[in-house]
C-alpha cells in the first residue's frame, strides 16, 4: 500500500512509519518541517496540494503533534481553545474531507485522539473535549464515505519509553500497533483505544 503519514517525525508518527515501512508498504513522511515532502496541516491548500501530488493513495494516517495547550483551566482563553480546535479538530476533520478523492477505492484514513477525553486532569480541558469530539465524528462521519473508504481514530494515553508502559501509560510502539490494525484491516468508523488496560469509564 501506498501510505501517507501527516505527522511522521513526531513521537508516535515515526513508530507508525517504521512498523508500516517493516511491512513492505511504500511511506510518503510528512512534516511542517522535515520528512518527504513538509506541509502545513493547519492550511486547506497546502494539504490539498500535497494529496493531490501523492493520489492515488491507500491509506492516509494523520498524528500530528503539538496540536493543543495544556493549562490550568481557570488560565484558559479564548485563544487557546480556538488553538486546539484549529488544529486537533478543523484540521484532522479537513484531511478526511479532501482525502477522498485522493484515496484509492477501499482506501483508509486514520485519525489521532488520546486518552484525556475520558481521563482528564486540571490542565486537559483545552484538549480532552476535543479528543472526545474526533471520536465522535469518525463513527458519524465513517458511514458517510464514498469508494468504500474506511474511517478510524486511535485514542492514545500517555506515550512514555518502552520501560515504563504499564496501566494508563503505553509506548510508541504499543500505539502504533492499532493504526496498522486501522490501516491493514477491515474495520470502520473504530476508536481504537490505546489506554494501557484502562477501562471506558
Ligand atoms: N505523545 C503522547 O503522549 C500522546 C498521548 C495521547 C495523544 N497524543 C496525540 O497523538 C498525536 C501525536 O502526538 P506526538 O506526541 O507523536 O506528537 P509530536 O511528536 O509532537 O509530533 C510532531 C509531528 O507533527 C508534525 N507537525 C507539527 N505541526 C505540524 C503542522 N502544522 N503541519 C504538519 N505537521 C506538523 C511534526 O513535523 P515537523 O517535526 O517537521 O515539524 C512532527 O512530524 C497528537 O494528536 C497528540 O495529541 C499524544
């Protein structure tokens, strides 16, 4: 499969290139700064631009980081919800509408949401409910898709190294294994929930 990667350098994204590139799949990197080819996910054109040079594709993984602020809730602003919501939300639900056409029939895109959504804590309200809002619309939006393209989210907790993964706290790779799950089977319109044996609560 030919598989573009938004967010390929980053932490959890450069697990997913590996594990996928260890497969056999052809990985197109992209970065805002370094990778394949650099785009900036927060702006139409410059997505749109950057699918339509890589169509036809089969599968379309976006983990892009630095997407939200973390802060204690009474410091919160306008600004910093508008941050996240143009990032973990407009942006990621923007990647799905445009891909379709640059997706191959019974292609996939697979979106990013974390744990926060169901565990928060003082500084996580300017990300959490955005997280439980991409859950949300991949299982609306999955339906609703041409070519028998495929929709899901994989909702990580806490990345942390290899050695400290445990009950609510996962490795990169551990996290990575649930988009191939997404990418190189047959569900849709799945949360994936990467959450260390933590139950939905
Ligand atoms: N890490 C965690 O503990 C954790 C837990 C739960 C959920 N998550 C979620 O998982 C996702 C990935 O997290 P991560 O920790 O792997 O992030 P990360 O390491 O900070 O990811 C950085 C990646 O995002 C790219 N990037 C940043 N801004 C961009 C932009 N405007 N346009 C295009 N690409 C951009 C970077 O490209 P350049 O390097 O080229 O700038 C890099 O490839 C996020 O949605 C995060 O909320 C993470």
């Amino acid at each position: 499969m030919k598989i573009a990667i938004f967010g390929a350098t980053g932490k959890i994204g450069s697990q997913v290139a590996t594990q996928l590139d260890n497969k056999g799949h052809e990985i197109v990197r992209i970065g805002s700064r370094s990778g394949d080819i650099t785009v900036d996910y927060t702006d139409g054109a410059s997505v749109e631009n950057a699918l339509k040079q890589l169509a036809l594709l089969d599968a379309i993984v976006v983990t892009v980081g630095g997407d939200s602020k973390f802060k204690p809730y009474h410091e919160l602003t306008d600004d910093d919800f508008r941050y996240g919501a143009e990032r973990k939300l407009v942006a990621q639900f923007r990647v799905v509408q445009l891909a379709e056409q640059y997706l191959s029939d019974e292609g996939s895109i697979t979106l990013t949401s974390g744990f926060l959504s169901h565990y928060p804590n003082p500084h996580s309200l300017a990300t959490g409910p955005f997280n439980a809002a991409i859950d949300t619309y991949v299982q609306h939006a999955a339906p609703l898709l041409q070519k028998g393209i495929r929709l899901n989210v994989v909702s990580p907790a806490p990345v942390v190294e290899p050695a400290r993964a445990g009950k609510g706290l996962v490795s990169a790779d551990q996290v990575a294994e649930f988009f191939l799950q997404s990418v190189e089977g047959s569900k849709t319109g799945q949360v994936y929930r990467a959450w260390g044996g933590l139950a939905v609560n």
